[in-house]
C-alpha cells in the first residue's frame, strides 16, 4: 500500500511542476540556482509550489493567468516546497520578514523582498482573486513590457 501511495504522490508532484513550468516559470531547484536567479537585477516573481489543494486550484492557475498583463515581472521562477528543500529553503531566506508560506507569491526587486501573497491570501479565495492580487503587485513594482 506504501508504494501505491509514493507512486500517487509522484504523478501529483509530476503534474504540479508541469503546470507551472508550462505557464512559463523557471524551476529552481539548488541553492545555487536559487541565489543566481534571485541576486538578478530587476523583478523576479518566485511562485512557492505545493501540493495541496489551494496551490493546484487556486495559486497555480493564478500564476499561470496573472503575466498576461502589461506590467509583469522580468523573470517568473519556481520552488517546490516540500520536495526542493534546499532550494525552498534558500529562496525564504530571501523572505525577510514573512514567515514560511506554501503556497504563496514572492516579489524581488534587486534581490530584494517587495511584497509576498502569502497561504492565507490564497486559501479561501478564487483564482481570479489572487490574481487581481498579484496584478496589484506588478502595477507598485514592476515596468510595463
């Protein structure tokens, strides 16, 4: 019963990171990745995955439909809590002052914490909500492309 469950539990991570990458981000998955993509200079969006039910019915379809906007960030990247530890783990040290949040939204300028759409903004609200949430973020900090 133990296999069947990891074999489940592998399709889910499987499609989980699928989803976002075919919306268009990057997925991180070292520290070294982490540090080099978030140090970069102008907006990076790092959208914090998961699998639980508010990522794959709310935060990732939002992602995937807020960048078409005529603000968004510069770079769009990925971490997958629970899975990339590491790099999860790298990236919130980017964080400062929000405490350990899956699913959620991270927004860099510079390599540095503008804003964040964390769990609690997400859980209970519909996609086109956070969306709404997340285009707020890119009208204050990014440039229109």
């Amino acid at each position: 019963m133990n296999m069947n469950f990891n074999l489940f539990m592998n399709d889910v991570v499987r499609q989980a990171r699928q989803e976002i990458s075919a919306a268009g981000y990057t997925e991180l998955q070292t520290r070294e990745e982490v540090d080099e993509a978030l140090s970069r200079k102008g907006t990076t969006l790092v959208m914090i995955n998961s699998v639980c039910g508010c990522a794959g019915g709310i935060a990732r379809p939002a992602a995937a439909h807020a960048i078409h906007y005529d603000k968004r960030p510069d770079y769009l990247v990925t971490v997958f809590a629970g899975q990339d530890k590491e790099a999860t783990e790298k990236a919130r040290s980017y964080f400062t002052g929000y405490p350990p949040s899956s699913p959620s939204f991270a927004l860099l300028k510079d390599g540095k914490i503008c804003t964040m759409i964390e769990r609690h903004d997400i859980e209970g609200f519909d996609p086109m909500n956070v969306v709404q949430k997340l285009q707020q973020n890119f009208d204050q900090y990014c440039e229109e492309l």
